[in-house]
C-alpha cells in the first residue's frame, strides 16, 4: 500500500470506505473511543460533559476539512463514494469494489491535482 498516495490511503479509504463498513458491520469504534475517553473525562474533571460532545464533533469537523484541505472537493467527493462503497461491502461486495475504485481514481486525480 506504499505506493499509494497518502490521500487516498488515508482519506478515501481510511476516512470514506473504513467509516462505511464500520456502520455496516454494526461497529461503532468512535462511540467506543468516545465511552473510553468519557470515562477518563470524568476521573480526572469534574462537569466534562460538555468536553465529552465536543471531542467527537471537533475529530469529524477536523477530518472533513482536512480532507478538503489535501484533495478540496474532487477529494471530498472521493470521500463520500468511498463511504458509500463501505456501507454497502456485505451486501454488494463486487458493486462495492467497484464503487470503491471510483472513488480511488477520483482521489488519484484529486490528489495529484492539489
């Protein structure tokens, strides 16, 4: 995967396609984090609550725009087909391979155009 370029190992597939087959796998790996991290909040500060909302915003927000940031919207287009093609492996696993590598080509094109 080294040959890669590291938009589309960490974004397209990364950040789309992994997200996606999180939610169809029935895994939510963020709410885990965010119940391990809630749990430490809440030893250490008292009335994190708040902190507890805003980190899992804050990493999606950052995400996003990091993502616009390396490959702008082409990129983020990639993105969202990626995630697309991950909610949809289980079920349609040829049609998401082919979904999928849509959204590598465009984040090829995407990330050699920035």
């Amino acid at each position: 995967m080294g040959s890669l370029p590291y938009f589309i190992r960490v974004f397209v597939i990364g950040l789309g396609f992994m997200s996606g087959f999180w939610i169809a796998v029935g895994v939510n790996p963020e709410a885990v984090m965010t119940n391990a991290f809630a749990e430490a909040a809440k030893s250490i500060l008292a009335g994190s609550e708040i902190l507890i909302w805003l980190v899992p915003i804050v990493a999606l927000v950052t995400s996003v725009l990091l993502a616009f940031a390396t490959g702008g919207g082409l990129g983020l287009i990639a993105v969202g087909i990626a995630f697309i093609g991950g909610i949809v492996f289980i079920k349609y696993t040829v049609a998401s391979l082919v979904i999928v590598g849509v959204a590598i080509i465009l984040g090829f094109v995407a990330s050699t155009e920035s």
